[in-house]
C-alpha cells in the first residue's frame, strides 16, 4: 500500500560524503545514510571521491529505503545537491538523481548545499529567522535572511575554519577529520601561546593563524615549554574568538532574536559555548544544530528540496546542470520571502 504523506528522497554529494535522506513534505525524518570518503593521507582528491561516490551509491540508497521501510517506488520527489562543491563529484549525485527522475517520473529540485545547512537547523531548532553561523570543512559564514535571500555579513577571506583546523591536526599527525580531535586534546590545557588574530571587516582570515600553530609544533621547544594540547587550546581559542566577534556583531547589526550555529564544527563544545555566551548578552535564543543533522546528510537537501517544490514545483532537465561556485546569497529563497 502507499504511504499516504509525499516522500523525498534527498542526496547530498558535494565533497566527502554521499549521503541519503528520506524525509516526507511536513519534516519528518525516516532515515540519513552516509558513506563518507576519508583520505588515507592529505586533503581529499576530487576523482578519488568520486570513485568512492560512484561505487557506493546505490547501497547507500538501499540502505536508506530499507531503514526507511520504503520502496523507491514510494519516493514522490528527488532533490539533490547542486552547488556548491567539488565538480566531479557534485556530477555524480545530479547524475544519479537525474536518473531517477527520470525511470521513476518524479520531479527533481536542484538545492543549494548552504541553504540546505540552515534549513535543516530552522527545522531541527524549531527556529524561525536567526543569524547563522555556518561553520565546516568548506565553509565559514555568517548569514541571515533579508531582502529574499541569505545574505552573507562575514565569511572566510582564505581557509575555511574546518579546513584549517584539519590541517593543523593532519601537521600534528593526527587522523582526519582532525576537528574532534583537537576539541578533545584542548580539554585538557589552560595554557594560550600568541596567534595571529585576523579580523579585517566582517570577514576572517585563518591563513596566518594556521601557519603560526604549525610553527609552533615544528619548534624546538614543542614537548618542552608547551604541548599539543596547548597548542590545540590557543588554536580554538583564537578562531573560535574570532567567529564569535564576527557573529556578534552582524547579530548588533540585523538585531535577530534567534542565533543558529550549524555545519560540521558546529559539534564544538566550546564554539557553542561562546557563541551560546553573546546570544545570551544579545537576549538572543541559541540553537545549535544536532550532531546527527550539523554535518553533511541526505535529509538536508531532501527537506530544502521539498521547501522549494512546495512553492516552485521541480526543476526542469535541463536546470539540473550543477553550479560548482554558487553562493548561497546569489539564489532567492521563495519558502521565506
Ligand atoms: P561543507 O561542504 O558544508 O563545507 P564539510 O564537507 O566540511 O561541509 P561537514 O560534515 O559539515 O562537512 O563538516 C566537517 C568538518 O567538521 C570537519 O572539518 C571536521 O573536522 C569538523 N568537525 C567535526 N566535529 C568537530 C568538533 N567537535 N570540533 C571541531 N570541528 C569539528
Ligand atoms: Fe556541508
């Protein structure tokens, strides 16, 4: 029998992860498979991943409809992730969603990945229109809703922050993702060593910080005057620091009452326990996105998809080329406006 709620079924593929969520049209969750690409060392090599994509996708789809209880039969809707991300393997995830669209005649919604990362924590925060600190691998940005579109008060000038932080723990000979490692390592200090702090505007620079942490591991008196649990403190410490200014003052700014930190570092304790701090002094509600919804996941872009949908329909063939370098605040955002 069908199931008598629509269903979508979404597939997140930008870099790292290949990703399914099948989520139906009021923001119902039934499952989030990923099947995630880790280096064996160094950064992640686009044709390698999407080799990992291209042998993996379709299991990670069974396993999805399977926890899920569904058929591909069920799904009434394909959304996939369109921009932006890494070229060829953005290819495979609108490939195979096309192709689906296609067999099973479903419609097809193209989604923005950054606006998929808000939309999953407005529903998962039950908040409505906050600042939003999207912090992960390859993105660093402060946004919020106004004139139709996310727009964009402070964003990153060179390394996105969980880059930065990967490379850092990668130099320390630490595993990837380095991220939760190094939140582990800082428990332990007190201790702050000097770091570039590199505010210009609204926007971030974390180039110098990183090149300062590496020196400081590489010198001789790393194990001697200080550790890597020292080093790994003053590095938070100070990005961490400085995201929180940006945030606080584009919250000043567009005076939201509700702040948001979302993507992958988003899992940080202490990001969230200072970025919790100046929505406190804001009078501003503080959410931060579930572990299981902050990183990259299918149901994000399976609910953006529905999102846009409900007010546009689907997206014809021939708009679902994919945009490896669309920002989130060149698109307008209908479901908002
Ligand atoms: P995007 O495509 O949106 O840039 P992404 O591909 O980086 O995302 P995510 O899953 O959103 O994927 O984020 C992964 C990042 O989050 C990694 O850099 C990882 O180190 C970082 N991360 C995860 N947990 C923590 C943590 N506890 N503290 C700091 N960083 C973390
Ligand atoms: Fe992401």
């Amino acid at each position: 029998m069908k199931f008598n709620k629509k269903i979508c079924l979404g597939i997140e593929s930008t870099a790292h992860t290949f990703g399914v969520g099948i989520v139906d049209f009021e923001g119902k969750v039934y499952s989030i498979v990923n099947d995630i690409y880790v280096p064996e060392k160094g950064g992640l090599h686009p044709v390698q991943v999407k080799e990992q994509h291209v042998n993996h996708f379709y299991e990670v789809i069974e396993k999805a409809l399977s926890e899920a209880n569904f058929s591909i039969r069920d799904i009434d809707l394909i959304a996939f992730s369109q921009s932006p991300g890494l070229g060829p393997v953005l290819k495979i995830g609108a490939l195979v969603a096309r192709m689906i669209s296609q067999i099973l005649k479903i419609p097809i919604v193209g989604v923005n990945h950054c606006v998929a990362h808000i939309e999953i924590g407005r529903l998962m925060c039950n908040v409505e229109d906050p600042l939003t600190l999207y912090v992960s691998g390859g993105n660093t940005i402060v946004s919020a809703f106004e004139s139709s579109r996310y727009q964009i008060f402070g964003e990153t000038l060179d390394l996105p922050i969980g880059n930065m932080i990967d490379s850092f723990a990668r130099d320390a000979g630490l595993s990837h993702p380095g991220g939760p490692k190094i939140e582990k390592l800082a428990l332990t200090s007190t201790k702050y060593l000097s770091l570039p702090y590199v505010v210009k505007g609204m926007d971030l620079s974390f180039s110098g910080l990183y090149t300062a942490a590496k020196k400081l591991i590489e010198s001789k008196d790393f194990g001697v005057k200080y550790s890597l649990n020292d080093v790994s403190n003053s590095v938070q410490e100070t990005c961490f620091a400085m995201l929180t200014e940006v945030t606080e003052r584009a919250l000043a700014h567009t005076e939201k009452t509700e702040v948001l930190l979302t993507g992958g570092v988003a899992a940080n304790k202490r990001l969230q326990e200072m970025i919790e701090y100046i929505s406190n002094e804001h009078n501003a509600k503080f959410a931060a996105v579930p572990l299981k919804f902050a990183g990259d996941n299918g149901a994000m872009i399976g609910w953006t998809g529905i999102l846009r949908y409900k007010l546009e329909g689907g997206h014809e063939i021939s708009e679902t080329n994919i945009k490896p370098k669309e920002r989130m605040d060149q698109i307008t955002i209908p479901w908002r406006s």
